[in-house]
C-alpha cells in the first residue's frame, strides 16, 4: 500500500479565524488561494508570510510619466526683527574750515563836543612909544 501524505487545509477566511500557530516545518494550505505558508513553531497563522515555491523574476516594466509639478506653497509668516547692534566708535575730528571774509569797515564815530573857550589872559599894556616925524626927512626912508 502506497504511504499518503495529508497537508492542512482550509478557506483564507477559516485561517485567518482560527489564526492557529504552526508547528515548525509544518504546511498549511489556502484551498481558495492556492497559497501556503510554513510553519515556524512559534508565530500564529497571521503573522506568518506566504511561501512555497517561487518563479523567475520577470522583466521590469518602462518607467510611468513623471506627474505635473504641484502648486507652490504659501510664505510663511515674517520672523522676529533681529536685536540691535552696538553703537559704532565716535570718528576721527575734522579739518579746521577756511578764515572768513574781513568784515566792512564801521561808520566813523561822532565829533566830540567842543570845549569851552579858555579865559583872556591878565597883564598890563605897553607904555605908548613916542610920536614919529610929521612928514620930514627919515634918515632910513629908501631913495627910489
């Protein structure tokens, strides 16, 4: 008699139910999937992957169209004003500017008051000297 090997079977939702724990090694089989997954002894059925027998990769595809840009985002709000530097050092002192213009000269003053008239001086008169010739010769009269 020939020896018959008999794997656990069910529907994905009666695993997925039961959510069993595998023994390690052991086969469990989706009958409406066709999928199994292998038992690790410690994992329920949930949490284990599928597995089996995998076939050859197939070809990658050609790359899609790259999608439209998005809009642009709204600005943000303005940050906080910056606190303010210290004061710069004082400069150096300036040349000394050009000697102005000589100013006009100023109106001449006002005469002084004249002043008062000084008093007649005081002596005595001179004797009259004596009376000179009446028409007669003059010993230094000038021959002409």
């Amino acid at each position: 008699m020939a020896t018959r090997i008999q794997l656990r079977r069910g529907t994905t939702a009666n695993w997925a139910s039961s959510n069993p724990t595998l023994a390690e090694g052991e086969v469990g089989i989706e009958t409406d999937s066709n999928k199994l997954k292998i038992g690790n002894g410690t994992q329920s059925w949930n949490s284990l992957s599928y597995g089996g027998l995998q076939g050859i990769q197939g070809t990658t595809g050609t790359q899609g169209t790259t999608g439209s840009q998005g809009t642009t985002g709204s600005t943000g709000a303005q940050g906080n004003t910056g606190t303010q530097g210290t004061t710069g050092s004082t400069g150096s002192q300036g040349t000394t500017g050009n000697t102005g213009a000589q100013g006009a000269t100023g109106t001449q003053g006002t005469t002084g008051a004249q002043g008062a008239q000084g008093t007649t001086g005081v002596g005595t008169q001179g004797v009259q000297g004596p009376a000179g010739p009446s028409g007669a010769f003059h010993p230094f009269a000038m021959i002409g």
